[in-house]
C-alpha cells in the first residue's frame, strides 16, 4: 500500500495535498533561500540593482541566506527532533480528550466497537450538553456503537461458575443490554434536542455484532484508532447473595493508538480498521429497542 505512484482509495485531497508538501517543500525552501543569496549578492556588486531594490545590507542578507540554505536540513532535523512524540498507548479513561479533539472538526465521525462503551458515552454526553450553549465549528456529529448480542448466550459476561467455569447469565446479559438501551435513550434525546434547534445536526445508532466483548475499538474521525483488548477473566462481584460475574472492566483497558499522521504502517493500520469497522457495520443487527439512526 505505501509504495509506487499507486493511490490508496480511501485518500483524501488533505491527504494528498500533505505528500504533495513533504515532497517540494525541501526543494521550494532551498531554491527561496538561494534565490535571496543570488539576489542580494547581485544587489551588493550590480549599482543598478542595487537603486531598483532600494536597499544597502544585501551583503549580509545574502550571506544570512546562504547560512540558511547550507543549514536547511539540519534546522529541519532538529525541528523533527523536538517535535512532541506520538502517543503510542493511552489509558481508556483519557478518550475524553480524544473526543474534545474530535469534536473541533466540522464534520464529526465517532465509531465504538466494544462492551457496553460506558466511558465513551459518558464523555460523548458531556461533550453534546456542551452544545447547547456552543457547538463551536461542528456542524454534523455521527456516532456508532457495536456492542455485543446481549440476546444471545455468552461465556463474557457470564456468572462464574464451579471451579470458575463461565456459566451463561441471561438476567445478567439483560441487565446490560438495558444499560445500553439507556445510554441510546440518552444520547438520542440530546441529539434530538440539538438537531431541532438547528445549528448541529446529530445522529446516534446502536447496533449489535455477534460474539463476546474482546476487542475495544474507537475510531474518530476515520484518521485516528484506539484499540486496545478487554481482560476476559475480570470479574465482579454481586450484590448482596449474587455470585460472581465474568464482567471486562472498559475503563482499565490500555489502548494503543494509530494516526494517519505516523508512519505508512499506521495509515495502513487505520484503514484496515476504518473498512474492518464499516463491513461489521453492515452486517450488524438494529436493536429493536433503538430509537432510530436519525435522533
């Protein structure tokens, strides 16, 4: 995917234009400083040159330039040095500052795929209250959830059994669809609000994909990724009389992060994920419970 002349098909204009710059600008910049050089140096010998420029340091803004021009990639290293390092891994409660940044974009695009996304939907809640008052530059905010199949039998989450075998729990499993059904609930009133008013349009949908929680993906924005795996045998104690559950703890998963700003295998990365995301998408069930992909 990163090499030749062949173009991704996923590649924006930005995209674009950004390889366009890192490609000329090294020569633009070196041809701008020797340009200056050749100018100034004229501008000190040629009298003429010198009246129609009007000036009389060209010598030393020639040299300057020329420092400038011997020095170009060693400024630009160092520049490149002290550039502040990529996030490699964050922890799952920092996705509010990730969703703070999505959310300075005008076109808004949040996917989850994961448990119940509880910390994901408490940031994005504050975030939308927010813009009651002032939704800033966004204009269109798009948010999708693919949580587990709560209907089905599962092994995670479950109730631990004898000698901890996983014991499927349906009024376990349906105490967490409902939690979800709340967070849709929520989402979907704020969303609704917003989008009356008129200044932002919001659109909020669940739906549900087959299988147990294992992998926790959140996709902003469709450059950046945060994955990160669920530990399977966390566990939760009941109330009261309840025995144990096998429940993965959303917030004390470690995410690792993927930007379209790093290297090629991390644009690679992204868009696997983006298109890994977007087929389970189209596959996946509506709840009956959902309120509309439209709030």
């Amino acid at each position: 995917m990163s090499g030749g002349g062949s173009r991704r098909p996923d590649e924006g204009v930005g995209e674009r234009l950004k390889r366009f710059q890192a490609r000329y600008e090294p020569i633009a910049t070196r041809l701008l400083l020797l340009g200056i050089f050749v100018t100034g140096l004229t501008a000190q010998f040629v009298r003429p040159v010198g009246d129609a420029l009007e000036g009389k340091a060209f010598l030393g803004g020639a040299l300057l330039s020329l420092v400038g021009y011997v020095l170009y990639d060693t400024v630009k290293d160092l520049a490149a040095s002290l550039r502040t390092p990529t996030r490699a891994q964050v922890k799952s409660r920092d996705l509010g500052t990730f969703v703070t940044e999505a959310f300075e974009a005008r076109n808004v695009e949040i996917s989850f795929l994961g448990y119940t996304g509880e910390t994901l939907y408490n940031a994005l809640y504050h975030r939308l209250e927010g813009f009651l008052d002032d939704p800033g530059p966004t204009r269109r905010v798009s948010v999708r959830f693919l949580i587990p199949d709560f209907r089905q039998p599962m092994i995670v989450p479950s109730r631990v059994g004898v000698d901890g075998v996983p014991v499927d729990d349906e009024e376990f499993r349906k105490r967490l669809e409902l939690k979800c059904q709340d967070y849709d609930r929520s989402l979907s009133a704020i969303a609704q609000r917003l989008t009356m008013v008129g200044r932002v349009t919001v659109e909020c949908e669940y739906r549900f994909y087959p299988g147990i929680p294992r992998d926790k993906v959140c996709i902003f924005n469709r450059e950046l990724v945060l994955h990160g795996l669920y530990d399977m045998a966390a566990r939760t104690m009941g109330f009261g009389p309840e025995p144990e559950y096998y429940d993965p703890k959303g917030y004390r998963t470690d995410l690792n992060v993927w930007s379209r700003e790093d290297s090629d295998d991390a644009k690679a990365a992204v868009a696997t994920w983006n298109k890994h995301f977007d087929d389970l998408w189209g596959l996946a069930e509506r709840p009956p419970w959902h309120r509309g992909a439209a709030a």
